[in-house]
C-alpha cells in the first residue's frame, strides 16, 4: 500500500510535467508587396535624362536637382546636379564620405562599382543595411562636366526590418537610374 501510494504520485508528476510549455505565438510580420515597376525616360531641360518608375512622383528644382518620390513607400530618392570645374577630386570625396557617414548606425555598407563605357557613366553605388538614415546612396559621373549624386530616404525613424521590403524595391529603382542615365548632347 505504501509503494501504490509512491507509484500514483510518480504517475501524476510524469502525466502533469510532460506537457509542452505553451508560449504565445510572435507577431506576424507585414507582408509588403509593390507592384511591378514600369518605367518611362524623363523629358525635361536638364543635362542628363534617365529612366524613372512611374510609381514615382517627379518634382524638379531649376539647379536640375530631383526629387522622386515614392508616397506608396513614404520614401524619397534626391538626386543633386552639379558641373565639374576641376573639383572632380572634391566632388567624389563629398560623395563617399556622405556614404560613410552612416556607418555609425549601419551594420554594413557595400560598394558596388558602375561602368557604362559606352554612355560615358561612371559611379558607385552604396548598399547599406541596418537603421541609418539612408539605406542607398551613389554618384555617378563622365569625368570631365558632369556630376550627379542621389540618396534613398524614408520619412519615417530607421527601422531595417520595417523598411527592407520597400528599400530593396527602392534600390532596384536607383540601379535602373545608373543604367539607363545618359548625358544629354
């Protein structure tokens, strides 16, 4: 009687202790989709022209300085103009420590060098991931005249896993502004 007693007490602590723990189930993640990107060539008095997602709302400023924005994403893309007058060398540092100027937040930078011998268009461009400010930024150039610069922005405060889905989206916009730029005769 005493070891029956000792038995039904093991039994209970096994069938009550061998439950899994319940645990509350993580919030699910937003599902963001955009659709597909068309483009079209901007028509305007500027010296270089390119190809922008229709998506996007132009506003053009009379330095030939841009702004494509994206009011679906809550983003923008600023784009800068500006001569070379023998100041190519301080044109590219602007540029690349504007780039570096996030690291302090960024988790990663990645550089991705551009060439369009044929159109004369040379740049970088710079991926960054992690809660900066600006999650893209490059320059483009022919070296000799022009020089153009653009950085990806989201009005709203850092948050990489929130904005992902759009600044990949972004991104592939801007690769597409390097290919198809070309300087106007």
């Amino acid at each position: 009687m005493k070891h029956s007693w000792i038995v039904c007490l093991i039994a209970l602590i096994l069938i009550t202790g061998c439950k899994d723990e319940v645990l509350p189930k993580p919030n699910a993640m937003l599902r963001l989709d955009y659709p597909e990107a068309k483009y079209k060539e901007i028509q305007n008095d500027c010296i270089y022209t390119f190809e922008l997602n229709t998506l996007s709302e132009l506003k053009e400023n009379k330095d030939c300085s841009l702004v494509l924005d994206y009011p679906m994403m809550n983003g923008a893309v600023y784009i800068t103009y500006k001569p070379i007058k023998e100041n190519l060398n301080t044109l590219l540092t602007d540029a690349q420590k504007l780039s570096y100027e996030h690291v302090v937040k960024a988790d990663n930078i990645v550089e991705q060098p551009f060439v369009n011998a044929k159109k004369d268009v040379y740049g970088m461009f710079y991926e960054v991931s992690g809660n900066a400010a600006s999650q893209s930024q490059f320059y483009v150039t022919d070296s000799i005249d022009h020089f153009v610069t653009g950085s990806l922005y989201f009005y709203a405060k850092p948050n990489y896993d929130s904005i992902l889905p759009a600044a990949v989206y972004l991104q592939k916009d801007i690769r597409r502004i390097m290919e198809t730029l070309r300087w106007k005769e």
